[in-house]
C-alpha cells in the first residue's frame, strides 16, 4: 500500500489548487468573450479546446505501434526480435471515439457557456427593442 507523505501531500494539493485556477480561470475567460458584442470571440476556446483534441486523436492514430523489434544480447551475440502488434480496426475505432469524445469535454462545456451567454444577450437586445418601440 502506498502512504502519501507530508510533503507529498503538500504537492498534490498544490497541484490540485492549480488546475482548478486554471479550469475556473478558463471558464470566466469564455464567459467574459461570450458576452462580448463580437460573436466570434466567444468561439476562440472552443476552436482551441477542439483543436486540441484532434491533434490527440491525430498523435493517437499515427503513433500507435504496428511494428517493433526488441533487441537483446545472449552469449555476446545481438538478438534481434521483431514483433509485430496487429489491432483490430473495431478496437481502434472504439478508442478514437471514446478519446475524441473525453477530449472534446471542455469544447461541450465551453458551447454551451457560450449558447447561454448569447441566449440572454439575444434576450436583453429584445426587450431594449421593444421599450424602444413603446416609447
């Protein structure tokens, strides 16, 4: 069993503290950008967040291993092994979606700050056009 020592547990919270700044931190930026008149600027982190994530499942895809050799030496001789390590495309196809959909978690999470913060701003422009109308 492993126990987590004083300073260990120092660093791990550390750590966690950091990346809950971080995840609060990008939250508050994407509202603040979705709120603003331009609606493009809304748009930029989920752009990132999506573009992230294609560039794991591209790094996933192309580095998965199809081939390897294991060299070793006996008796003073090199021995070279090759192996070769055949997925099925089923299982392949099933990791990539299962790791485009986990990546593409903060993309949903930044959408929908997003919808909801032009919804209310839609909302907003549509009652200042009709006090306007009524005066």
């Amino acid at each position: 069993m492993y126990t987590i020592s004083g300073t260990n547990l120092v660093i791990l919270i550390i750590a966690l503290l950091f990346v809950l700044a971080v995840i609060i931190g990008t939250i508050i930026l994407q509202i603040h950008l979705s709120k603003k008149e331009n609606k493009w600027l809304g748009l930029i982190l989920p752009a990132l967040s999506l573009l992230l994530s294609l560039s794991v499942l591209l790094g996933f895809l192309l580095f998965t291993p199809v081939t390897g050799s294991i060299s070793t030496m006996v008796d003073g001789e090199i021995v070279t092994e090759t192996f070769h390590y055949r997925a099925d495309l089923s299982t392949v196809i099933i990791r990539a979606t299962m790791l485009f959909l986990l990546m593409n978690i903060p993309t949903a999470v930044n959408l929908i700050i997003y919808a909801a913060c032009r919804s209310k701003q839609r909302a907003k422009r549509a009652l200042d056009k009709m006090s306007v109308q009524d005066l």
